[in-house]
C-alpha cells in the first residue's frame, strides 16, 4: 500500500512522539505556513512531504542515499 498524501494528528503524535493536542498545534501552525505560501490545506491534516521536510529536512534524503550507497 502507498503512504498517503496526508498526516493526521494521530500519526504526528506518534513520529514525534508527543500528544495529540500538540499535534494539532503544529499542523495548525504548518498549515498556516502553507495558507501563506498560497497552498490550499484541510484542517486536521498536513501534507506529508511538508511535514517531513519541515523537521527533517535533507537528512531524509541523506538516510535514503546511504541505503543506495552499495548499488
């Protein structure tokens, strides 16, 4: 099965480990850097690839090079 193209809170609180509540403060917080840059957001959820880039930046795509290294 592919990822979905959104989080919820419940899966942010679990990457992050941190409360739901929490949660929903920082997609508000994501979403409202998005609204800003003219993107269209549902309330509650957050794009994943935002979400990601937004706390871990280029060291994703480093993890992912590193696995490639040996082909």
């Amino acid at each position: 099965m592919t990822e979905r193209m959104f989080m919820k809170a419940d899966e942010v609180a679990e990457v992050l480990e941190v409360s739901k509540p929490y949660a929903y403060k920082l997609i508000r917080q994501m979403n409202k850097e998005l609204r800003a840059k003219g993107c269209l957001v549902i309330a509650g959820r957050v794009d994943r690839r935002y979400f990601y880039d937004n706390f871990y930046g280029d060291r994703m795509d480093r993890r992912k090079e590193g696995a490639n290294a040996g082909v």
